[in-house]
C-alpha cells in the first residue's frame, strides 16, 4: 500500500537532495503555475513580479464568484501573494495595485462582508490587521 509523505518526511528527503535537482524541480512548478513563479520573482527581487501579480489579481477578482469558499479559490491566492511581496520589500507597489483591485472589486461585487474586501482594504491602506 503506497502511503503519502508526511511533510516532515518530504521535507527531510527535499533537504537531502542536489541544489540543481531542487531548482528543475522549482523551475517545472513555476512554469505550470503563474502565482508561484510571481512568487519566485519577486523574491529574486525582480520589480515586474509586482505588475504580474497585480495582472493576476485582476483578472481573479473578474472571474471571482462571491459565492465561493473565500479560503480555497483562486483569490485568496492572489492576496496571499500580495502578502509575500510585502515581505519581499515591495510595501509601497503593493498597496497601489491592492488600491486598484480594492475599487474593482467593489464596483464589480459590491461592498460586502467578505474576507477578500477585508484584505484588500488593509492591503491597500497599509495597516496591520491585528487589534491595538
């Protein structure tokens, strides 16, 4: 009976392998999907992983459908990529795009309650979502 890895037991095989093994392997994720490889830009540090990301961001909020589970779709992704740039350096490009996203979002689906609004509402102004 074949048996998943659990994630020690991946992560224990991963850090006995080749760098160049680990890199083709990166390199094939990436090329299959666009959210990873933004990712892997930008924490290269390469200032277009912004404008890709916010290309990304846009394009889910069109086809975003409020109905969905907000934790398992596409746009939750894209905000949680968001939050990687931030700490990747990129605050101040991040809350421009999140700024647009954010009057996207509201003229597409209105000012609803969900958590996506929320996130981009504190993604675009800046401001730490924990209670003071």
């Amino acid at each position: 009976m074949n048996t998943p890895l659990d994630d020690a037991a991946l992560t224990a095989f991963l850090e006995s392998q080749d760098r160049t093994w680990l890199t083709e392997q990166l390199m094939l994720i990436a090329d299959e999907d666009p959210i990873t490889r933004i990712r892997l830009s930008g924490a290269a540090g390469a200032e277009s992983a912004v404008e890709e990301a916010r290309a990304v961001l846009l394009a889910h909020i069109a086809d975003h459908l409020p109905t969905e589970d907000e934790e398992g779709d596409l746009l939750h992704r894209a905000l949680d990529l968001l939050d990687d740039l931030i700490d990747y350096g990129f605050d101040e490009e991040v809350g421009d795009a999140a700024d647009e996203a954010r009057e996207m979002y509201v003229v597409r689906h209105g000012e609803d309650d969900s958590e996506h609004l929320a996130r981009l509402h504190v993604l675009a102004d800046g401001e730490d979502d924990q209670d003071d």
